[in-house]
C-alpha cells in the first residue's frame, strides 16, 4: 500500500483527491491548517491528518516522513501582490521540495494551473509558473510530473458555482471575449489524472502536462449557450459583462486591498485573465503518458450538479 502526501486536502479539489486516493488503496497523510475551520478534519479511514501550514517547515517534515509521493494541490488563488502569492505559491513549494528531499521522497506531483501558461497576464500566474520554475531546480534530486488543469468545477466549488447556477437558469453571462475559447474539466477527471500519474508501474515523465474534459478546441460562450438551451428546454438569454465595468471593480478591489487585509479574487491581473482569448488545452501528452482520458464532458457535469 502506498503512501501518499497529500497539501490542500480541505479545498475543493484536494477532499475530491483525498477520497480519490484512499478509494484506490492508498494511505494518506494530509495537511490542513489548524482554526482555518470551525471544524477540525473527521476522521477517515487510512487518512492521518497533519496540521501545519505551508510556511511551516517541521509541519511539513513530519508531512513527508516515509511517504512514497508527493501530491501538493494547496495554493493561493486570493491577493492583491505578487508578493502575497510567492508565500504559497513560490516559497511554499520550496519549502515542501527542501522537507521531500531532506526525508528521500522519490516522487512529487504539482498540480499547477493553465493560467502559468501567460506569467505575464497576472501576479497570480506569475507565481503559478515561479512554482513550477522552482521544481524544475530539483530536477537531479526528486522525479516531477506537473499538472496545469484549466477550469475546474464540480460539487463543493464555490468559485464557479454562481455562474453554473445562473446556465442552470439558462441565464450565460458571457465573462471575457465574446470571441474567446476555453476548456473545462470536472473535479472527478483531474482526480482519475492524478491516480494514473501516480501508479506505481509508470516512470515519471518529468513533463508539464496540460488537460481538459475531452471537448476539441474548447469551448465558446456560443457553445455554452447552445448546451444550456438544451439541457433546459428552453433559449439561453446571453448578455455581456463590459470590461471597463469588470477592471473598475479590480481596481477598487485593490484600493481596499492597500488599506487593510483584504485578498480579492477579482483584480486588474484577473481581468485580464479573463479577456485572455485562448485558454485551451491540449490532452494529447498526458493521453501518451498514462492512458488517461477524461469522462465527463460540460453536459454530462452539468447534469450531475443540476438535474
């Protein structure tokens, strides 16, 4: 039985992985960080829950003590710096690298983001691909495989929650480029990834892989449209959210940010994330790796949220 350690268990993604993992055998050691719920962690079967944080480097020693990978989804994806990103998304990794290294870790496994495909977009994806940067340093000393997963949604997700409702209702706000074209993946395809990246017969490939739900060329806010006009039996009615709108509030976000602890998600970096026309993946390399291949496409996940 494997040994897995596991950062961002408590997350959206990483309690999908947490299960995900134990399902298939493995033996989990998980990291959450202690009064960051009202609630501790309960108690799972074959699951040995760590507290400590990022920045903490016994937390993470004790994490990484006589595991047979690494699987590190924790990040931050709120602020309004380059700087208050670096903590986790930078130094974070270099400190988990230091603790793996340090107890003889043989595999490590980043789950990044498409966004550090354009570092020069936002603090946010300057710091996803300094991440990155930062295991491609160990390269002589741990193998690596990274994951950059585009939009992820599925149950638990409150980030893309509120635009799914509104598709529910055959409402689509169309948020950046008319013109734009983007993939998805449901939670439950990144985690069956994350399992055949991990098993035990494969050789890591020391490559960045990119994946998707399996929809060619992405999506367009047209295609959208079109799927919630047929999963709800009725017109989708579309309407653009202005950009002057959207960088105004990314600016006052900001403002409020400088003068107090704020970290907003909606920034000027974020907008133009958002306006980015090309936000598509390609699965060819992680199919020729390991097999995998995505089940669930936009529809299918749309009817088990909804319907």
């Amino acid at each position: 039985m494997a040994t897995i350690a596991l950062t961002g268990a408590t997350g959206f993604i990483g309690r999908v992985l947490l299960k995900y993992l134990t399902d298939q055998g493995s033996r989990v050691k998980a990291l959450y960080r202690p009064g960051s719920s009202s609630l501790p962690p309960k108690a799972i079967a074959s699951v040995e829950w760590v507290a400590g944080n990022l920045e903490d480097a016994d937390s993470l020693r004790t994490l990484v003590t006589n595991v047979d990978a690494i699987v590190h989804c924790a990040g931050a994806v709120r602020g309004a710096t380059l700087e208050q990103f670096k903590k986790i998304n930078v130094e974070g990794v270099e400190r988990l690298l230091q603790a793996a290294v340090e107890q003889g870790v043989p595999r490590f496994l980043l789950i990044s983001s498409l966004a550090a495909r354009e570092p020069s977009l936002s603090a946010y994806a300057l710091s996803k691909k300094l991440g990155e940067d930062t295991l491609l340093e160990y390269d002589d000393k741990i193998s690596w495989d990274i994951l950059r997963p585009p939009a992820v949604y599925g149950p638990g997700d409150r980030e893309m929650e509120p635009l799914l409702k509104l598709i529910r209702r055959s409402i689509v706000p169309v948020v950046g480029s008319k013109d734009g074209r983007f993939s998805l993946l449901y939670v439950d395809d990144l985690a069956e990834a994350v399992i055949c990246l991990l098993r035990p017969d494969r050789i890591s490939a020391r490559q960045c892989f990119e994946l998707h739900d399996g929809h060619p060329n992405g999506y367009t806010w047209a295609q959208i449209a079109a799927i919630a006009a047929q999963l709800n039996g009725k017109p989708a009615h579309c309407f653009s959210l202005p950009r002057g709108l959207i960088s105004i509030v990314g600016r006052i976000n900001i403002a409020i940010a400088s003068l107090s602890s704020y970290q907003p998600m909606l920034t000027p970096g974020k907008v133009r994330e958002i306006f980015h026309p090309d936000w598509v993946s390609d699965n060819s390399a992680i199919t020729r790796a390991t097999n995998w291949q995505p089940k669930v496409l936009f529809p299918d996940g749309m009817r088990r949220l909804f319907y």
